[in-house]
C-alpha cells in the first residue's frame, strides 16, 4: 500500500472511531445510563444545531462545512479510499 494512502487511512481511523464513541456516548447519556459530560455536552449542542463538534474536528481534516455537507464530504472521501485500496493509484 502507498505511504499516503496507509497515513491518511490511519487519521481517518482516528476520525471514525472518535465520531463513533462519541455518538455511543450520547447516547447513552441521553438514554441516562452514562453522566453527560462537558465535552459531550458541547458536542450534542453542536449537532443540534447543525455545526461539527469541536470534539471531531480535533482530528478531523480542516473544513468551514456545516454538519450536513461535512458528513456528505466525510462519506465521499472515504469512498475515494475505498477506491484507492480496491483498484489502485487513481
């Protein structure tokens, strides 16, 4: 694999999974099983009003997106590797 290709995956690893607790998270503190902390609290104000959450952009990409258009950019970047690891360099 490229090493581009093999640095980028790993960010966006990083990126997935912290989008991925962070929203268990939520969900569980909405549901009361877990206390909703500060930084949880901050991101679910965030996505309520359609913005990225801070807590994502420390390890996401840079991008002024509003929330909806981020996850569409998000899907298709991750499709674009998905590419990249199935047929080879663009």
């Amino acid at each position: 694999m490229n090493t581009v290709l093999t640095q980028e995956l790993i960010r966006f690893n990083g990126l997935i999974n912290t989008i991925r607790n962070s929203l268990k998270d939520l969900k569980k503190a909405i549901k009361g099983e877990v206390l909703l902390s500060a930084q949880l609290e901050d991101a679910l104000k965030s996505l309520l009003d359609g913005k990225v959450p801070a807590l994502w952009k420390g390890k996401s990409y840079p991008s002024l997106k509003p929330l909806g258009g981020y996850v569409v950019d998000l899907k298709q970047r991750l499709e674009f590797f998905q590419t990249w690891i199935d047929k080879g360099l663009p």
